[in-house]
C-alpha cells in the first residue's frame, strides 16, 4: 500500500504525479498532479491506492472526495491524439505531466513521478518506478487520471459506440479491432499506433 513517507522526507509542497492512457489505441492521455498541502486523512489514506487495483466505484467515490480535503490542490493535463502521433506516446505522456504540474495553484518545491523517465517541471523531481504502489500523491493521481480519461472515453463512446469504449477505454480488445475491421478509423483513433496504421493501410491498398 503507498504511504506518505517520501512526501514527509522531503517536505514542502510536493506534488505527486501519474499519467494514463499511454497504451490504448484511441483517446487522449491524461495525466494528474495531487498536492496534500496538509497530509492525507487517515480513513482516506486507507482507501487509496494504484487506481489499477481499484474497482471503478471505489475510483470514483475517491476523486470526489479529494477536492473536499483540506490542503489538497489538485492539477489536469493532458494531449491529444494528434499530439499523441505527432511527438510519439513518450513525450505526448510527459507533456500531459507537465501541463498538470502547470495548472496547480502554485509551482510545488518537489514532484514525485511515477515511472523511470522525468520530464522538465521547473522544480525538483523524482521518478519513482511502481510510484503509484508508494506514493499516497501518486496514486491519488493515478486515481483521478483514471477517472478523468474514462469519463472522456464514455463520452465519445456516445458519438462512437462501434468501438466499446466505454468498457475498454480505447485500448485494443477484440471487440476493439474488430470495429476497426468493420467500421474504420476514427479521428480518435491513434493513427500511429500499429493496429490502426496497419487498418489505414490495408484501407488505402483497397482503395486504389
């Protein structure tokens, strides 16, 4: 279970931080900042964890909470597909990162990132692998990251049901790709990943 140890080592205002939606074939990244100017309640402490672990409920039930504790600061980023296939998936996710640290209230004194590569902040940083099974910052930020990202899938899900994103998220299913076969490519769609490159092409092929 993440603690709170690194934050209280280090002091100050830290900010952890965590990105999602590197893998799917469709969306936006998203990633989170998530302050706890003033620790993190005990009984709150106890429900969190790696978002990947938690049932969506739970997910949920915690990234409303979060902004009623005392202390918290909370910041979004994300990219979008096109930036997503312009820069590749790498720094599309640490310029979500960076766009999260930037829209707190204030620039923190240290970020925790979880992962094994760091993106320029403007401020001291951390990259810790697995950060989001450590840090209670990190994976309060896993957690709305998560949260945020599936709200936006389930979203264009509505315009774009062929594809199930409101249960996948955009990642590659069977189901997934076999919308792709049937019904295409969207402009949601990932175009540089390799399933659906490789449907673009075969598109193209057919069409000439």
């Amino acid at each position: 279970m993440p603690d709170f140890r690194r934050e209280q080592q280090h002091g100050g205002r830290v900010a952890g931080v965590d990105e999602v939606g590197r893998g799917p074939l469709a969306g936006p990244v998203v990633a989170a900042a998530v302050v706890f100017a003033s620790g993190v309640p005990d009984d709150l402490a106890s429900l969190i964890d790696d978002s990947k672990k938690l049932k969506p409920a739970m997910r949920e039930a915690i990234a409303a909470r979060l902004p009623g504790v005392p202390g918290v600061e909370i910041g979004l980023g994300a990219a979008s597909v096109a930036e997503v296939d312009r820069l590749n998936i790498h720094h599309a996710a640490h310029l979500a990162m960076q766009r999260a640290v930037a829209r707190l209230p204030q620039m923190p004194d240290h970020v925790l990132v979880d992962g094994n590569k760091l993106p320029s902040f403007g401020c001291s940083a951390e990259a810790l692998v697995g950060g989001d099974g450590l840090s209670l910052s990190i994976a309060a930020a896993s957690i709305v990251a998560k949260v945020v990202r599936d709200r936006i899938m389930a979203r264009l899900d509505v315009r774009w049901p062929d594809y199930g994103w409101d249960g996948n998220a955009g990642y590659g299913t069977q189901a997934h790709r076999h919308a792709l076969v049937q019904v295409g490519v969207t402009p949601h769609h990932r175009k540089t990943f390799g399933t659906v490159r490789r449907q673009l092409e075969l598109a193209g092929a057919a069409g000439q």
